[in-house]
C-alpha cells in the first residue's frame, strides 16, 4: 500500500498508521470474512489468547494485506499474523 493511500484511509481519523487504530477504528478497517473468522477463534482458543491479542492479530493482518495492497483481508493475511503472534508467544515469553 502506498504512503499515500494510508493515509487517505486514516485522515478523518487523526492517525497515520494500522498500530495506532483504537478498537472501534479495527472493526471499522479489518473486516473479516466468516472463514478468517473461525480460523481466528481457533487460534484464539488454541493459543489461549486474550481479546486484546485478538485485536493486534487484526491490525497485523491489514498490515500484511496493505502490503499486497488488496482492499480487503483474506484468510492467508490472518493466518499469517496468527503465526507472526505464535512465535512471538514461543520466543519472548
């Protein structure tokens, strides 16, 4: 995604990056469909991760879809952020 088309996302809202989207801003901007869906309450229940885990998974996944520059995300970005958060879990935990 370019610099630009980020920040033409996130003018009204008075930020410039997927880090700084507060909850409302996540389900505003990282809609899932039902499969990335399951596959993240999956995650979720596997890893035993927190609601605010959850979030953060999300702001990855528009992060990684912004860079393959689609609108939307698929299950692959979720899946993707999921294993960027596992192996977090694994090596700084």
């Amino acid at each position: 995604m370019t610099p630009s088309r980020q920040a033409e996302r996130f003018a009204p809202e008075g930020i410039f990056s997927n880090a700084a989207m507060t909850p409302r801003l996540i389900r505003r901007y990282c809609r899932i469909d039902a499969e990335s869906e399951t596959m993240l309450e999956r995650a979720m229940t596997r890893l035993g991760l927190s609601a605010r885990a959850y979030d953060r998974i999300l702001k990855v996944s528009r992060t990684i879809a912004d860079l393959e520059d689609p609108d939307e995300i698929n299950s692959a970005h979720v899946a993707e952020a999921v294993h960027y958060r596992s192996l977090d879990r694994t090596y700084w935990t």
